[in-house]
C-alpha cells in the first residue's frame, strides 16, 4: 500500500504527475531495526556513535553523532 510511502514522503514522478510509490510491509519497522543495530555496533562509552564509512555521505561526511547535552 502506499500509506507507508505517504508518510515517508517517497514519491515517484511520472512525466508530470507524482505519487507516492507502494512500499513492501515494515518499511518503519525495517528503518527502526536499522537504527537499532548501528547504535548496537557502533555506539561508543561516551554515547557518540561513529558512523560508518559507507553512510557517511547520507550525513554531510559526518564520522561522530554526538548526544546532545
């Protein structure tokens, strides 16, 4: 269906017209787990997380998420 992709902004453009693309069932839960498992692996004692070579690009070339205080 495409309420995930509605509430994930995905969209496809056909000539003119958009509209939101049909995603495969737990697209939010698959990111979820995503998120889980790079805190799991990659979080650090002070609660930074590196981030890992290949997503650096997705987050503006950063190499350290830091909690914020």
């Amino acid at each position: 269906t495409t309420v995930q992709a509605r509430r994930l902004g995905i969209r496809m453009r056909d000539g003119e017209q958009t509209t939101p693309l049909a995603t495969l069932n737990g697209t939010l839960m698959a990111s979820t787990r995503t998120i889980i498992a790079l805190l799991e692996n990659h979080q650090q004692a002070d609660g930074s997380v590196r981030v890992p070579k290949a997503l650096q690009p997705y987050l503006a070339g950063r190499e350290i998420l830091e909690p914020l205080s």
